[in-house]
C-alpha cells in the first residue's frame, strides 16, 4: 500500500485527528483514509449534474440558433 507524508499538520489539527480515531475504534492511518475516501465519495456525487432533458438535441447549430434569439 502506498503511503503519504503529511507535513506541518497544525498540533490542534493531530489532536482532533486522534480523539476522533479514538471515539471511532481506528488507528489514526485507517481513520485517515475513512474520512478521505467519504470526503471523495460525497465530492465526486455533487461534480456529476443530472443528464440535460431537452426537446432538441444540442447541437453548434442549436446552439448558434439560440444565441440568435437571445436564449443563450
């Protein structure tokens, strides 16, 4: 498993980073990679918009029709 060095990580940063490993039975590593991956999961869920629903399909020219009638 790779691994990363954290420098100048602020002491009352570690000190939370610790109490909250303790409060949820991990190491501080595991602890570590939990809050990342749940911060990535929730991060890469809102990048994602919806699928556009349009009654044309979006094409240059639709798109040089819509700027011409003032829609874009």
């Amino acid at each position: 498993m790779t691994a990363v060095i954290v420098r100048d990580l602020p002491e009352e940063l570690h000190g939370l980073l610790k109490e909250d490993a303790r409060q949820h039975h991990r190491s501080m590593s595991k602890h570590i990679v939990a809050i990342l991956e749940d911060a990535l999961r929730e991060r890469r869920k809102s990048v994602l918009p919806k699928p556009l629903k349009t009654s044309h399909p979006v094409t240059p020219e639709f798109i040089d029709w819509a700027k011409r009638e003032g829609r874009a």
